[in-house]
C-alpha cells in the first residue's frame, strides 16, 4: 500500500470503492455491518489487491473470479460475491437449496438436502490456458459429503474438494485425470489448510498451466459449481454438514505462495469480523 | 434427525419455490424403501411465505440416508 493511501485510510477519509460497493450490497440485502466490520471488509479487499497489512505485494485481484465470505446472517447476504455484489447469477450469487443454517460466522449445511449455486461454469466462466483454484474455509470437523465441487462424470474428472469423504480427504485441481489426496486424518479448517501446504497440495495442481480441453473431457467440467455438495453430472449429489465462512474460486493460482497468502487474508478478514 | 415427508405431488409444487427471499425448496428422496420424498427442518421453520404454510402439517419422520455415490 502507498504511504498517501494509508494516511487517507488512517484518517478515516476513504475506503477502498469495491469494499464499499461491497458494504453497500450487504446493507442493501438487510444487513449494515458495524464500523469494525467496515474496516475488516476495507482490509479484505486491500490485501487481496496486494495493498494491505497482511499482503502487501501480491495483487490477485483481477485473477478472482468469486470472492465469498458468507457473511451478514443471511441466505440474502451471505450468498454475495463480494467482489461483484448484485443479486445477478451473472455476477455469481450464491443461491441456496435445501436445508442451511445461515448466520454472520458463516453458513451451514444440513447434509441432506442443503446445496448452493453459485451460477458458475468452469468450462465457460474459467480460464482454459490458466491453473486455476477453488478454496473452501470449513469450519466443523464432520465426516460426511463433499465441500465444493462439480464434475462431468463420475471418475473424477472435475473439480471437488472435500475435508473427509469416506474417510480421506480430497482436493482436485482444475485440470485433467489429476487429483490430490490429502492426509487421512481429518482435523480442523485451519490445520487442514497447513497440512495441505505442507505437502504442496494446497486444495489444487501446482505448477501445471492448463492447455484447451474440450468440455466434458477437460478439468473444466461444463457443470455449475456447487457448493455443499458436488454436481454430480448434471445432479447435487453427497451433501455436505460442514460449516464454512469463506471461498474463493480463483483463475490462476499462479505459483505455490498465493494459497498461503490467500489463507493469510482469509484469517485476517475472519478475525477483524470478530468470528 | 426429522424430515418432512412428501406426496409426489406436494414435491412438485415444492420444487424451484423460494421459501425465503434466498433459499429454495430442494425435496430429495430418502434412502427408505421405497423412498420418500422429503424436505428438512430448515426448509419448514425458516419458510416465510404463507402459500406454503401448509408444509407445516407434512408427517415427518427420521432422516434415512440414502447412499451417497461415489464421486
């Protein structure tokens, strides 16, 4: 961030346009965060533009395609892209099925019935020639479904993650016949973050630039990506009763330190909102 | 866990319906046999629009799973 726009900030005088737009959208479906939110939402938006505390050099802002941090209390408020927030499947609002329990911590899935939409289509909304990345912040340790995710057809090929399903848990890249399998012990958001860090599979495929895959055979599955469950071919299938407060789905992951700085802003903005 | 149990017919006025300005109806079929349609908790307690009240009243019954497919 620039000296002169610290200063502006530190006075109070200014907020980031898109955070307002975003606070803006929040108060419009229902719900005017407090000034302490203002600032965490501020402080959102300046690290993910390489222009914050906790980022300072990497600006990924053009490269996110949706930005969620399920928050405001509401199906409403908490199904907002924040960095396109308007009510239009174009601008990818969340829109929610079944069974979930929405508050300001984040939303929570019943595991039977309970999907999102988040009007999003790999195979037409991402990047082909990009190695791009979906991020999921659970926030309960439960055994069942799958957290994000959509595929054409039913040997993997697309994209999913899920914290603990059938015992192992799971990332997969945005692209071809490659997944990652996690440690088999499940343990909570943040340590499921570490671990997949650790071992250099943080939720996608490293270091792979995607080439042109035709829908239905490609990475990019020609499917809506869901949310708390998997679009299963065309069908929400094994529903997921994981919490979670934040996701991002990004078109290019870029190289192996923007996961890390992407949790760093995700723990940041979740703190500042006091959750 | 209970869930609301519906006809064939009750499920297709369900289906595509908003029950909150956000959230739509979403009947699945349990893992009984034969199965149910069914909608959860959440749907019927936080429905707020009066046309479908009448969800209030469905029998209920404890959540069979049905067998999640493999991904």
């Amino acid at each position: 961030m620039s000296n002169r726009y610290a200063t502006i900030l530190a006075l109070g005088s200014s907020i980031d346009p898109d955070a307002q737009a975003y606070i803006t959208a929040l108060t419009t479906q229902g719900y005017t965060p407090t000034a302490g939110e203002k600032n965490g939402i501020n402080g959102l938006f300046l690290n993910l533009k390489g222009a914050g505390s906790v980022n300072s050099t990497d600006n990924m802002y053009a490269d996110l395609k949706i930005v969620r941090p399920y928050f405001g209390g509401s199906a409403s408020t908490n199904g907002l892209n924040a960095i396109a927030p308007t009510t239009s499947p174009a601008n990818f609002y969340g829109t929610f099925f079944g069974g979930w329990v929405h508050t300001n911590a984040g939303s929570d899935p019943n595991g039977i019935n309970g999907y999102m939409s988040n009007n999003f289509i790999p195979s037409v909304n991402m990047s082909s020639n990009t190695n791009g990345g979906i991020f999921c912040n659970v926030i309960q340790n439960t055994d069942v479904g799958m957290d994000i995710g959509c595929q054409t057809f039913t040997n993997f090929t697309g994209l999913l993650i899920a914290s603990n399903f059938f015992g192992t848990r799971y990332s997969r890249a945005l692209t071809t016949n490659q997944f990652s399998v996690a440690p088999s012990s499940p343990t909570n958001a943040a340590a499921f973050w570490g671990s997949l860090q650790i071992l250099g599979q943080p939720y996608f495929q490293q270091n792979t630039i995607l080439t042109p895959f035709s829908a239905g055979t490609s990475g990019r599955p020609d499917r809506d990506l869901l949310s708390g469950a998997i679009n299963s071919n065309g069908s929400p299938a094994n529903y997921t009763n994981r919490a979670r407060n934040f996701e991002v789905v990004l078109n290019d992951v870029r190289d192996t330190n923007r996961p890390l700085i992407l949790k760093q802003i995700v723990d940041a903005f979740n703190t500042a909102v006091g959750r | 866990m209970i869930v609301y149990v519906l006809t064939e017919a009750e499920k297709d006025l369900l289906v595509g319906q908003f029950f909150t300005p956000n959230d739509k109806f979403n009947p699945v079929l349990d893992g009984d046999t034969p199965p149910d349609w069914i909608i959860s908790e959440q749907e019927v307690e936080q429905n707020q629009y009066e046309e479908f009240n009448w969800v209030k009243n469905l029998p209920t019954k404890n959540w069979i799973p049905p067998t999640p497919p493999n991904p």
